[in-house]
C-alpha cells in the first residue's frame, strides 16, 4: 500500500494518549489496550488480514509460523520482521516465512489512522490470531501493549527452534525455557495452521529438509501437507525389518502407495489424514491409531506425560476431558507473552522493517 496519511495535528494528539496510557498501564499487556488510543486498531488489522487472505489463503499458516518464530527468539517482539545482512528472517529457521506484506500494509493503515501507537509486535500476535478464525478456527482475546525491539539477529535462532527430529524431552526442554509447559505442547503442536509449505519454487530436496528441520516448529499439523521425501524414510529401511514400527502397519502400505520409494518425493500428503482442513481433533484419534505422518507426531503418544494429555483432548465427556478450542487459546496467549517488552522498553517502530532513527 503507498501513499502519505501523515497529519502532524492527529500525530501529536495520539502520541499524548500512548505516552499517557504507557504510564497508567504499567508494564503489562492486557486486552483492549488500544480502546481509547487506537479504537479501530483490531479492525483494521482483521481487515487486512482477511484482504490477503482471500487472494492468497497461505497467509494463515505464513503469519501463525511468523508469530511463533517471533516469540521463540528474543520473545515476541517482532524482531522477525527487521530487514539487514545478517537479521532472524536471514536465518535458515525463516528465510521462507510468509506474511510480511500483510503486516506492512496493516502498519501503513494504523499509522494513517493514529500514528506510533500500534507496535508491529501487536500486529503481529493479532494477525496470527485473525488467520486461525478465518480458516474457521477457534478465537481467543489477545492481550496487547508489546513494543517493539530493536534488535535482530539470525545467529538467536539457533537452538532455539523445535526440529521435527526432536525427542520428546528436548521439545519440552524447549518449551519449558519459554515459561510453556507439556500441555502448552501438545495444544500448540496441532496449531490449526502451521503447515509444512514444501511446494517452494526452485527448492532442491536438501533445501526441503534444512527447512523442515529449522521451520517445522512443532512438527504435527491439523492442516496442510508435507512432501513424501519429509518422512519416506520412516516406510523404507527405517530398521533392519523395515518401516518405522510406531506406524500402523496398514497405514505403512497406505503411504507406501501414496509414496513409492525412489519417486517422486516432492508429491504432497495431507498431514492430517482425514481431516485436512478442519480445525479439530482428528489429528491426536490419527496419533492413537499410529498414523502420524511425521515422526515427531507419533512420539506424543509413546512418551507417558504427553500421551496423558491427548487422550485427555480425546475425551468427549467426562471431568478428565478437555475443550481443544479452550486449551488453544490459552496456549497462544501464554505464547504471545513470553518475553515481551512493554512500558518504556523498546519502541513503537514507524515501519515494522526498520529501527526507528532517533
């Protein structure tokens, strides 16, 4: 979006309510925090959301994964979105995330609208949240009041990032580092949107594996595909009898027809059999019956602690049972608060791409 919508008049009456409301908020985030300084904040950014998404709908899983990157380095402060030789989209984690331009339009309309007051890490927690309900996923209220950081690096990404190879314990190692706990991983593994998008232009299979294993995030997926040579070697050789036994054997014949060895391996399987594009359940009934697609699926059901809970997610009834939709957003909550930045800590950038110069 181009254009100028500076108004040194609206400028400086909105930038006395931020400096206002920062005093008065203290040094946390809290839902409706733009309700006297930005009313329209939310809607503007569920707009633009919606606008791309209609003409793109990738933008989902692209803007969900953003936010996820953004929080697990230097916590959520859009850090993700500086440019520079050697900042985090630069990294092998992100160099092939999505969404940025839904993020400058949004920022471009919110600085017309009331200038240095929507931090871009808000638009960000915002956008994630709008690209679950637009592919009918559940809603949650998001706290906001993040500023933004002024630092971004690609060398924070590593370590970081949970790899699609990872044992269940050094997923939860990982989790727990970021305040998450088990149940914060299994809810946010089957995030309705983040989706393995290997049909990229020009990208060879060893391309395709570095980004699985720094991109994949959490590894199980309710929506989207993967290419067979992601997880083929769990149907071929995998041991010295054959495939991964953790898969049900007739599951193994499934993918072996849907994925010949020595084959086309960038064909695309749903990561969800079933249930590819719905926000649901399926996903941990697929884990229980030994059809996860990816190997760091299977292995929420075989390690005692995390298998607890999605059975749990299984349960229709019952006082043990619990509501997905329910978990979900508190898990993207807890998430989207991990070391933010509020008060006077950090700025509110101009352009989400750059620092602001003082």
């Amino acid at each position: 979006m181009e254009g100028n919508c500076f108004n040194e008049t609206v400028f400086l009456f909105t930038l006395l309510l931020a400096i206002a409301a920062s005093s008065v908020r203290g040094h946390s985030t809290r839902v409706g925090f733009y309700s006297s300084t930005c009313p329209r904040a939310e809607s503007i950014i569920k707009s633009t959301v919606e606008s791309h998404f209609k003409l793109d709908p990738t933008i989902a899983p692209g803007l969900l994964r953003m936010h996820f990157h953004d929080c697990f380095v230097r916590g959520c402060d859009a850090s993700i979105l500086i440019d520079g030789p050697n900042a985090e989209k630069t990294a092998p984690a992100s160099q092939f995330l999505k969404g940025y331009k839904v993020i400058d339009d949004a920022k471009f309309q919110l600085e017309c609208e009331c200038p240095g007051v929507v931090s871009c890490a808000d638009i960000l927690a915002l956008a994630a949240r709008d690209s679950v309900v637009l592919t009918k996923g559940t809603s949650w209220a998001v706290p906001t009041g993040r500023r933004d950081g002024t630092v971004s690096k690609a060398s924070d990404t590593d370590g970081n990032m949970p790899g699609f190879q990872d044992t269940v314990d050094v997923l939860k190692q990982k989790f727990a580092a970021k305040g998450l706990n088990t149940r914060d991983l299994v809810t946010l593994v089957v995030r309705h949107f983040i989706t393995i998008w290997l049909d990229l232009p020009n990208a060879t299979v060893d391309t395709q594996f570095w980004l699985l294993i720094f991109n994949l995030l959490l590894g199980a997926h309710t929506i989207g595909t993967a290419a067979c040579e992601v997880f083929s070697y769990r149907l071929y050789n995998f041991t010295s009898t054959g495939a991964d036994p953790s898969i049900n054997p007739a599951f193994v014949s499934h993918l072996q027809a849907l994925c010949p060895q020595n084959r086309d391996g960038s064909r695309q399987i749903a990561l969800d059999t079933g249930s590819a594009d719905r926000f649901d359940t399926s996903f941990f009934a697929n884990l229980r019956e030994g059809k996860g697609i990816l190997e760091s699926d299977q292995r929420l059901w075989t390690d005692d602690l995390t298998k607890k809970f999605v059975q749990r997610f299984l349960e229709v009834r019952g006082s043990l049972g619990l509501s997905f939709n329910v978990e979900f957003g508190k898990s993207m909550v807890k998430m989207s608060n991990i070391e933010v930045k509020t008060g006077t800590m950090g700025e509110i950038r101009k352009v989400c791409s750059k620092v602001n110069e003082y």
